[in-house]
C-alpha cells in the first residue's frame, strides 16, 4: 500500500515522492497573468536551460540558502535570480546572479524581498559567494 501526503498547496491527497498537478496549473496561471512575454520566452529557451544546469552544477544541486542559514542539505529543484530579470536583464544569464534553491525556499526568498529587497539582494550575494568559495557542502 502506498503511502499519502497532503499538498501543501491545495490540500489535495497525492502519493509520497510525487508533485500535484496544482503546481503545474499555478505555473500557467503565473505565465499568462503576471510575467512578460520576454521573460516567459527566456525562460522557454535553450539560454536559460544552459545557465540554470551551469548553477545548479556549481551548487552541486544543494539548496544553497538552507545550508548557508540552516546548514540543512536539501535538494535544490529551482534556480533564482538573486538581481530580478526586470531589474538587470543583462545579467540574466551570470552565474554570479543565479543561487540554486528549492522551490519551498525559493517562496521564503521571494517574501523576504517584499520586505527589503536590496538588503536581501546583498545577503543572498554574499552567502552564495562565500559558499562557492568554500567549495560549496563538501
């Protein structure tokens, strides 16, 4: 017998290990209401594919907040730009720029910029240098 989880999201019961369909439907819904159609088509392409693999490599697939902070290794599902897109497109594709996270973290993240954006913006910056420095989890 399988065993259960709730979504978080929805509430809805789903099989452990896996993902509600809530999330793929929350995705749509962001795309077509809130993002640009040049985001939405960076995001689609093969240039942030190539630079979300090269940071995630780089973190060694570790959420890198959670371990700087916590020092929890969890498995990091979700790149970010710690500079928005909307903010510095230029630097969309530096990997300096990109911190691996997972996609709970990622949420915590995007509440502590509401907040205070640039002293967050700063923090991220500097615990994702130190943390490459060091090595990364090793």
């Amino acid at each position: 017998m399988p065993l259960y989880k709730r979504c978080s999201r929805c509430g809805k019961r789903i099989p452990s290990g896996t993902k509600c369909a809530c999330i793929k439907e929350r995705h749509k819904e962001y795309d077509k209401y809130s993002r640009d159609n040049k985001s939405k088509q960076y995001y689609r392409g093969k240039e942030w594919k190539a630079s979300r693999a090269a940071a995630l490599e780089l973190d060694q697939g570790v959420d890198v907040y959670l371990f700087m902070t916590q020092g929890i290794i969890k498995t990091a599902d979700t790149v970010h730009h710690i500079v928005p897109l909307r903010d510095a497109w230029e630097r969309r594709n530096d990997v300096n720029n990109l911190m691996s996270l997972h996609h709970d973290t990622h949420g915590t993240i995007e509440k502590k910029y509401k907040k205070d954006k640039t002293g967050t913006e700063k923090l991220l910056k500097k615990m994702l240098l130190e943390y490459r420095s060091r090595g990364g989890a090793v």
